[in-house]
C-alpha cells in the first residue's frame, strides 16, 4: 500500500494519544516515526509502532513523562526520560543542547531512562536552521560481538552528524557501527538467500552466510568485519557511542541495554542503570568561526566530493543525498507499506477504534 | 637496533632543538613522537623525525611558533598554530579544551595552520588525569576514496577518544577511518606480498591487491571496503573529521589537505585555508554525573567485555589495551627501530653535530 506521508502521521499520531500521550508529544513522535519511512529508513518507521504499544502495555513505557534536568553545567545536562518515549526525550535533549550551545558554545545532553528514539538522522538535523552541527547517538539492545568475542555485547549503535552548507543541502550522516543494518538480514530472509561475507558470524564466532545467524545464536559483525578488515575500529565506535549514551547517562549499558519490544525480546533482564540511553549535541558554527564563511566552504567541500571523478556507472554522494531525495519524492508520492505492516496498522485501528484510511 | 626509550627521546628532542624549536617544545615533541614508538605505532613515530626536518628545510614548519586563540567562547576556541609543529601546537590545544572544560563542562578547540601531529591517542589522554573524556582527531593528505570514487579526497583521519575507569586502565580508541593502516601496505612491499581483498583499489576504482596500489594511482579503502559492507559509513566518519579538522578550523580540506614531507609529496599546492587542521576536545566526567560513579561503572563495563566468551584460541580486548601493554614493556626494554630508520638518524646527527648514541 502508498500512504499518504500526512494522513499516515495523523493515523500515528492518535495511536500515540490512545495509549495516553498529550496530543503536542503524540505529534512530535509521529512526525519522527513517519520521517524515518520517508527517508527510505522503513525498519525504524511505523513498522515499529506496534512495538512501541507493546513496550507500553508491557509498563515499559511512560506515555506522559516528567522529563527534567537532574544536573547541568554551561555546556552539558543530564537528562532524565522518566520512561517516555525516545521519539519524544530526545528533540527535548536536543532542544536543550541547542539552548546550551546558543550561550557556550557548545551543548551536550546526556539521557538517561528513555527508549528506542527512532532515527539518529532526524535528532541531529533539528541543529541545522539555527546555523549549529547537531549530533546525536544511542545505544540498543545487543546484536553485535565486539571483535573475537563469541557473545553479543554492543547494539547497531548509531551516530549522526549533521553539518549545514550555504546553498547546497547539509551534509547529513547516519550510520549504524555494523557492517550492515539487521533490516538488510530480514530482506533476505524473507527471499531465502545467503548474506555476503563480513556481514554475520555463527555462534562459534566463525564466519557464516547463515542470514537467520542471530536467531541461531549468531551475531552480526561490527563495521569492518573482521580484524584483518579493522572490525575493531567499528567496535571501537560501537563502544564509544554505548559508553556515552549509557555509561555517561546513567543508563544501562553494553550487554545490559534493554530490548526493543519485538517478540520474545520482551522483558528487560538485569539492570545496572536506567532504562535506554541517548547522547545528543549542538556545536555553533560561530563558537569557532563566522558561520557564513564556513557555510561558503561546506559548499566547496561538498560540490568537490560530489563531482569526483566516479567509478564507471556511479556517482560519488554526499552523506544524506539519497535519503533526502526519497523523503522530497515520498512527500509528494506516499510511503510504500509492506503488508505485514499495514495487518499490523490495521490492528491498532481496531483495538483503539480509529478510522483507517491511509491514503 | 633497539634504542632505550629515554635516550632515544633525548636525541630527538636534540633534533628538534637544532632547528630552532625552543627546549621545552623540542622536549614536548619529542615525547609525542617517542611515545609513539612505545605504543607500537612505529609509522607515526620517530620514523617521521627526518620528515618533520624536510617540512623545516623547505619553509613549511616554524619551529618558534605564536600560537594564539583567534576566536573563544565559553566551550570553544579556535587557535592559529602559526606552522608549529603540530606535535607541539595539539597538546596546547588539549590544555586549552581541558581548561574550558573545567569550567564550562565541555572544551573543544579547533586549530589551524598546523602540521602532522604525531598519534591522535597522545592527545585524548591528556584528560585522563583531570576525570575527562579526551577527543583528538585530525584530517591528513589525500590516500583514500569515498564509496565509488576514484579521485582520492581524504586522509586516513583518525579519531581517539579517551575515557577513564577507575581500577581498570583507561579506554582508547586511536584508529584511523580507513580499512587498514598506510604503514601495513609498506610491510607488504618490504616482503613482496599482495594485501588481501578490500584494503585498496586500482586507479579506476576496481578491487586490487596490489601493495603498490596507491603508487600506481590507487587509493586505500574507506573502513569498510566497500558498498556492500559498509564503506560509505568508513567515508561518513572520514568526512566528518575533515570537516571538523578542517573546514570548522579554517584550514584546508579534502583533497587540498598539504602532504606530509614523504618524497614526491613535497609541496603543498592549492590552498583553501590555512595549513593542516587538527579538533580537540575534553568532557569533563561530573558535567554529567559524579566522575567515581562513571569511573565505576566503567570497571563493570571494562570487566564485562574483557571476559566476555571468545573465539576459540582468542581474547576480547578492550580498545587501547595492546598499545598499553607493548608501552610499559618498550620503556624497559627498549623500542626496536629498523635499519633505515636508523640510518636517517644516524644522517640527522651528523648534519646536526649531535652525538649518536641511542642505547
């Protein structure tokens, strides 16, 4: 099915106020949600709002929050998410990191006690209009074996920057600390193929094709895949993103991180802090120098890249190119919706007796 | 020949003092680069001695250098290095960063005008003693393609981040944003060996195992080798440090970055800003939350992943932990160093009228 991109957030928007949200939160978690879909990103879209409804009836999730401040300093804050959703904690983070940034120079907001916050790439880019480089990272449940280890310890971790440009587009990079997203194994589970090598380990730690491996005990492997290719640089960035959203929050961390509410991955185990956690930030552009001649300089940066002398039939992009082209066609044009996912839309319509037409 | 560590550094220091660097710089530079050495990371360390000369010998180093602030706010400054060595222009860098942290809870600095700064860890670890997280990264010359270039427009750009436990040694993580070192091509050639698949590539951008690749008008490969396992995440995070090295700082970037003094990478060409780049950072711990409750935390962080199930035959390391171990051993016995290199000490001595005596 093609959704229509403002009907869709309407729809999860009052699937957001049914299990008890404030309509201004309901909003903002749906436009996170639907933007996650538009970028082409669908794994972290309305695919996961039935989960987030099982993460609240399984009391996991607070739909009306007292997000506060539990210390501050010029440039940093410590925020605590009192269980609410991640699509809402963290533009409050944000909005706080850019707030310090506007005095210090600099924000940075650390996350405690929070869940799933949707795209990395949505946070970070809120920095962009206020001439800033926004970042933002979280941690996740774990999927991933730091390098020669046989046990899961890290989640995808991903971290975004955002970086404005003059009168090209920003540059905006948002990626996962693996060799490949777990959306990508679930595409070809669903066509009963391999994954290429580098992608996934068995539950020895040996190389496998197996694209069910982390169900089979596996795991998927850390950007570079295996030492020889430098996996323990993607570990590395794996571990830095887990300690600063969760060991600098407050949060759990590593093996600890608690799961996202798909089945069977329900219930959070032994804990060492609270909740999920998040690291968000704000640089001003003019904290270091005038924004417009960086901005002019961006430009040069990013139309040098992006006219290099490609590989024959390709073109050289610039981190955010594809995604923010397919969020201007999907805009105008719909977002596509598997159907496993409109059965699953379909569903919360009826438990919570709304209408539903998507298009 | 194996050199004793604190003579070998006496000489380099000698070095430096013999083009002009005041002692103090001369002894500051000179433990950068030893302490490279130490660290195992021989390619970055006294090996560079007779480059950092040659920059001197054709006017792109000053070896008295006018650091000075341009620019500040209360979580940020940027500093004109005045072609310092950058061995001595980042650890004034990090003291800077260090010193707004301890006031505004964050400090980072972006410089300009500088050159190679020896090895990013050296840096980050400055915080360490003052219960902060270090951040150093720099951008470098052009030895790498984004995903589906063949021009290459990017250094190796490392990033090192720093982080204190408080029983357990520290966390670093010192890696460069390339698949693979440019000094692990060099030990190939020595032994007249091809590199494995997806280290580098040939000049029109096809998969290559030449350990010659980038001689013959190739490119090393961005951390993750390529499309399909994630090289656009590896160009991604090489981007972003040359934009915060560079394009934040003033200096030049992407494929402007000057070269380092190898021969036949002699002379900068066209500029767009000032000299080499370097971004330093400093987050003080208890900006976030009391520094012995995350200095805690992170010994139950370290332990956990350090015992993590291995592998069969191997052991989960924790970032930073090799370069440790190999530094207390080398400062006792010795750091090993090969014939050429110690045929361009020998070559510095003699022009220098120094005695040349490193056991």
């Amino acid at each position: 099915m093609q959704a229509d991109y403002l009907v869709l957030k309407k729809f999860v928007s009052s699937v957001f106020e049914s299990i008890g949200c404030p309509e201004e939160d309901a909003q903002l978690a749906a436009d996170v949600l639907v933007s996650a879909d538009a970028r082409g990103i669908d794994s972290h879209g309305v695919a996961r709002l039935a989960g987030y409804v099982r993460l609240y009836d399984h009391g996991r999730l607070n739909p009306s929050p007292k997000i506060q401040i539990l210390h501050e300093s010029p440039s940093t804050a410590l925020l605590d998410g009192d269980r609410g959703l991640g699509l809402v904690v963290a533009p409050k983070a944000m909005e706080i990191a850019c707030q310090k940034a506007a005095i210090a120079g600099t924000g940075w907001v650390a996350v405690q006690n929070s869940n799933h916050f949707g795209i990395a790439g949505y946070h970070a880019m809120k920095a962009l209009p206020q001439q800033m480089i926004g970042w933002a990272m979280t941690h996740a449940a774990p999927l991933v074996t730091p390098t020669f280890s046989r046990e899961k310890l890290l989640g995808t971790n991903p971290i975004a920057v955002a970086i404005p440009a003059l009168t090209e587009p920003a540059f905006v990079a948002d990626f996962a600390s693996t060799a490949v997203a777990y959306g990508k194994l679930e595409i070809l589970q669903r066509k009963g193929m391999d994954t290429p090598d580098g992608w996934v380990q068995d539950r020895l730690g040996n190389p496998s094709n197996d694209a069910f491996a982390i169900k089979n005990g596996g795991a998927l492997l850390p950007l570079g895949g295996d030492r020889e290719h430098g996996s323990h640089k993607g570990y590395g960035l794996g571990a830095i993103v887990d300690i600063l959203s969760g060991v600098l929050s407050g949060s759990n961390f590593g093996p600890w991180v608690p799961p996202f509410a798909t089945a069977g991955f329900m219930q959070a185990g032994e804990k060492v802090g609270k909740g999920t956690g998040h690291f968000l930030g704000a640089m001003r552009i003019d904290a270091f120098r005038p924004a417009e001649e960086f901005q002019k300089d961006m430009d040069i940066w990013i139309k040098r890249f992006r006219s290099a002398e490609a590989v024959e039939g390709k073109q050289v992009l610039i981190p955010g190119d594809p995604e923010r082209e397919l969020e201007t066609e999907r805009k105008l044009t719909g977002i596509p919706l598997l159907e496993p996912v409109v059965e699953d839309l379909r569903g919360l319509a009826t438990r919570f007796h709304l209408d539903f037409k998507l298009q």
